[in-house]
C-alpha cells in the first residue's frame, strides 16, 4: 500500500536570547511610565515575560527547519494561517512555542483540556465549603510540584512565571503584574463568576503562605482578584 505523499515544509525559527531569574530587573513607577524592561524568566530553553508592555527583545539568527508533512496538514495550516492573518511560519512559532512553554510540561501531570461550559457548570454546581478546601489542599502542594518541575527554584518570580503561564496556556485568567519597588499588585480577570474568585484567592494565598513565606492581601471582586504583596 502506497503511503500518503508529503511535503517538505520550511519554516523560520527566531532564537530569543535568555536570561536567568537572578537577573531580573524591574523598574519602579509601573503606573505612571510603562518601564522599558521586562522580567524575563528562563523556561528550559524559553522565556516567559510578565509585567508590562512587552518590547523588543535581543535576538540571534533566525534558524531554517524542514519538516516534512502530507498535503492535508499543509492545508489545514494554510487555512488557518489565513484565518488568524498572519503567515504559516508565525502559526507554526506560536505552536512549537506553546509546547515548548506547556505541553511538554503539563502532560506530564494529567491535565486535562475541558470546555468553558463544562467547567462552569461543574463550579457553579461545587459546594463553597468544599472547593475552598480544595483550593486550600491543591495550593498546598501542587505548585510547588509543577514550579520545581518548570524552574527547578521556588521563589516570588517562578510563582508569578507559573502563573502567567497558567494564565496563558490554562485559559483559566488573565493576569497582570505590576511592580513599584518590592511591592507587588497581581490583578487576575477573569468571567468565571465569584466562587472562581474565591477559589483563586484561596489557592494563591496557601501557595504563597506556605511555599514562599509572603501573607499577601486579597481584593475579591465578582471576576476579579487584586493580590498585594511585598517580596523579601
């Protein structure tokens, strides 16, 4: 039986350069001048970024990969890519990023991949008392589980790293983290309702207390959640 034929594929890959997390800068005055520089968190052989506007990074040479594929992934590509506007080397980054950063990762502790449907229905339908002691039991180990894994340290800049990323990939948020000096506000925003607010406030604050050392200060709004804290 003859086998499906293929295409060879050549796609563009650009190289970031990476810094580690006792490089960190953060500049003070977030709110009145977004800083030119934003914390980058080496992930593997990725980096994370968080904080502000996201600027110009330094770069290496681009690097040329050749995949082979059949016709019908090319064109699933093709269609895609015209879709989101943007080229089939931009789509093919974004995936082989989005694995590199999670996947690759995650997998290896079952997550699952569930509709926003489903996963409303299964909170709204969750007992208060019982999720926060949910929130409370998973905030106590699981990430510092998945932190160590990811960033093999656990400190105030692999938490946030993991959380944007969580945020990112997870689908379950969406965060921002401003800096002044070594305080800290992390807003996370979200159309989940309040019990996935206060879940979050339960689960962030047992991560922090217990992982981290750091009682943060909790603002709970209905889709929102505004952590203040001041770091070490």
């Amino acid at each position: 039986m003859q086998g499906k034929p293929v295409l060879d594929l050549i796609f563009q890959i650009r190289a970031t350069s990476l810094v580690s997390p006792s490089n960190l800068v953060f500049r003070t005055g977030f709110r009145e001048d977004v800083h030119d520089d934003i914390a980058k968190l080496k992930v593997c052989d990725n980096v994370v970024q968080f904080g502000g506007k996201v600027l110009k990074m330094k770069t290496k040479k681009s690097l040329l990969r050749t995949v082979r594929i059949t016709p019908e992934l090319d064109e699933i590509l093709q269609k895609d890519a015209q879709a989101k506007r943007v080229s089939v080397n931009a789509l093919l980054t974004t995936i082989l990023t989005k694995y590199a950063e999670w996947d690759r990762y995650t997998e290896r502790f079952g997550y699952l991949t569930i509709s926003k449907d489903l996963f409303t229905s299964v909170l709204g339908a969750a007992d208060n008392d019982r999720l926060t002691q949910a929130a409370l039991d998973l905030g106590n180990r699981l990430p510092k589980e998945i932190i160590l894994f990811f960033f093999k340290e656990l400190n105030v800049d692999t938490f946030l790293a993991y959380m944007t990323l969580t945020c990112k990939y997870g689908h379950i948020a969406e965060n921002e983290v401003e800096t002044q000096g070594r305080n800290y506000t992390v807003t996370i925003h979200h159309d989940l309702g309040e019990k996935w607010s206060n879940y979050l406030q339960h689960f962030v604050g047992q991560t922090m207390k217990n992982q981290i050392g750091i009682s943060p200060k909790f603002e709970v709004i209905q889709n929102s959640l505004v952590t203040r804290f001041v770091a070490p």
